[in-house]
C-alpha cells in the first residue's frame, strides 16, 4: 500500500518532475534582463516543489523541531490539507495546472508567430486567439501552474515564494506593456482598454486621451 512517506527519497522521480516544471520556460522569451527574474523565481518553485514532495520534506522537519511535535499530514507535507478537505486540493490542482499550460502554449503560439519571430519593429500588435480576452496569458499560465502546486502539495517554501513571484511578473507585464505602448502608441492604448492583464476584463475601461495618461 503506498503510504505518504513512500514519496520521499525518489530523487529520479524529483528530477523528473522538475524538468518537466520547468520545460514551458522555453515559451518564453529572455531576450531583455527583466524576464530572468521571474522565470527563476518559477523555476524556484518547481524545484522547492519537487524536492519536498519527492525529496526531503524539509518544512514539516524543521517546523516539528521547532514546535516540539509532529505535523500532522497535509500540514506542510503530503496532500495539502487532506484530512480536512482529502483530495479536493489534488483534483483541483489538474485543472489548474491543465488550464496553466493551456495557456502557456496558446499564447506562445500565437504571439511567437505575429510578433516574436519578426525583425525589430515589424512585428504586429497581437490581438486575436486569448490575446482578445487577456493581454499575458503566458504569465496568467505561470501563476495557474504554480497554484495549482500549492493546491496538491503547499509547503512553507512554496507560500512565501508564490506572492513573491505574483509581483514579479506583474512588475515585468508592466514594464512589457510600457515598451509596447512605446512601439504601437495609441493601437495599444486602444487595445489595453478592452483588455484585462491576467483575467479577461468584464467590462471595457473608459477611452482615455493620452497614452501616457493610461500607465
């Protein structure tokens, strides 16, 4: 019978999974600096996922040394809250992880085709597929994946890491949507009122005059 314990000390099955977590990197592009650090912060995550799962749970260790006694399972090791909720948090971690890499490679599909593989200044302002609804789907996909984690499998690490990362990817959407208002001007400006960042908007901001005005 496969116990809770039986996950940890597989460190093939540990790399694996972070090869795996860390494969949908290659759908994003790293030619500016600022990509880099929220890429290693998801790379972070993955690897602090993949190592307290099937690794060393080193949260619930270091917690029970400090408190004096054992954790109880779903706390910081095993599924996440399983004798509260049982595997609640598992079965929503496949839809959220599903719906994390279906946006990943939707938008890349769509943006490497319009805008990444053209020559400097000849690319086109993406508006079609997900792009209609959500102007990062790529990031939203990042963020769903790594929720969906937290969902399966929380761990001390992954909680604080997860806010951290939220803002960096924020921060770099906001700096990407600042470089294309600079290359599409009011086209963007336009765009971005009828869009949401992560979420599709429900309804169309109010037109503004100025580019500028819209930051």
């Amino acid at each position: 019978m496969e116990t809770t314990e039986s996950h940890f000390g597989n460190w093939i099955g540990m790399g694996l999974f972070i090869v795996l977590g860390v494969v949908f990197l290659a759908f994003t592009p790293f030619y500016k600096k600022s990509q880099r650090k929220p890429a290693g912060a998801y790379a972070a995550f993955v690897v602090a996922w993949a190592f307290e799962m099937f690794g060393v749970p080193m949260s619930t260790y270091i917690i029970s040394w400090i408190i004096g006694r054992r954790l109880p399972e779903g706390v910081f090791w095993g599924h996440t809250l399983i004798n509260q909720i049982g595997y609640l948090g598992l079965n929503l971690s496949y839809v959220l992880i599903l719906l994390g890499l279906a946006l990943v490679v939707w938008g890349w599909s769509i943006i490497f085709k319009r805008y990444w593989s053209k020559d400097e200044g000849k690319g086109e302002l993406v508006t079609r597929g997900i792009y209609r609804f959500i102007r990062h789907p790529q990031y939203t996909g990042f963020m769903l994946i790594t929720l969906g984690m937290l969902c399966d499998w929380a761990t001390l690490p992954m909680l604080i890491m997860w806010p951290i990362m939220a803002v960096l990817y924020y921060r770099l959407a906001r700096k990407e949507e600042g470089d294309m208002l600079q290359e599409f001007g009011q086209q963007y400006v336009e765009y971005r009122r009828r869009t949401g960042m992560f979420l599709p908007r429900l309804v169309a901001a109010r037109p503004v005059e100025k580019a500028a005005s819209s930051l």
